[in-house]
C-alpha cells in the first residue's frame, strides 16, 4: 500500500513539472527587443513563468521557433497598434542566454 501511495505521488510531481504552461493577462506590447537570435517582449501588468526561468520581466521567442516570423509580425503589429495580446508560456526558457520564459502562442485582442 504504501509503495502505491509513493508511486502516485512521484507520478503526480512528475506530471505537475511537464504540465507547468500557462496564459499570461492580457497587456499592451511597451517594448520588444530583437537580436539575431530571438525577441524579447515586454507586456504591462504581471509577468508569469511557470518554468522558473531565471528572469522574468521579458517573454522571448528564439529565431529558431516554428512560425518564428509570424510571431514577431504580430507583436510588432500589436505594438504599434496598441492592442492587447497575451502569450501561452512555457516549454522552458528562451532569449538572450536562454533566461525568459518561452512564448508559444499569441492572441491578440
């Protein structure tokens, strides 16, 4: 019984790290910041970061990214447009050395 009950347990932490994506609140675009690499973008109100990055006041989607330019058409578009987006974040760290929470999708409202 209580090789069962240890056997959940580690399944439901392992379960709870792989599943750690979230939503970020819906904010305005105040700065975005491209490099060769990747793209780094402010949003006002409250940061989220679910993967623990080691910073998180950006989100940052790396060059390499499915899409990559579809994204960063958009947040230019939002940006300048002053619209309000919010990101889908997670599947680790990205940006300038790998330290921003990882942006996966855009909606823009």
């Amino acid at each position: 019984m209580l090789k069962k009950i240890v056997v959940s347990l580690v399944f439901f932490a392992c379960t709870a790290q792989v599943s750690a994506n979230q939503f970020s609140q819906f904010g305005e675009v105040t700065e975005s910041y491209t490099a060769s690499g990747w793209t780094m973008v402010k949003l006002s109100g409250n940061q989220v970061n679910p993967d623990g990055c080691p910073k998180n006041h950006y989100y940052a989607i790396n060059r390499g990214a499915a899409n990559y330019e579809a994204f960063l058409s958009s947040i230019l578009a939002a940006q300048v447009a002053k619209k309000t987006v919010k990101f889908w974040i997670g599947g680790g760290c990205a940006g300038q050395n790998g330290e921003y929470p990882k942006i996966q999708s855009i909606q823009i409202k």
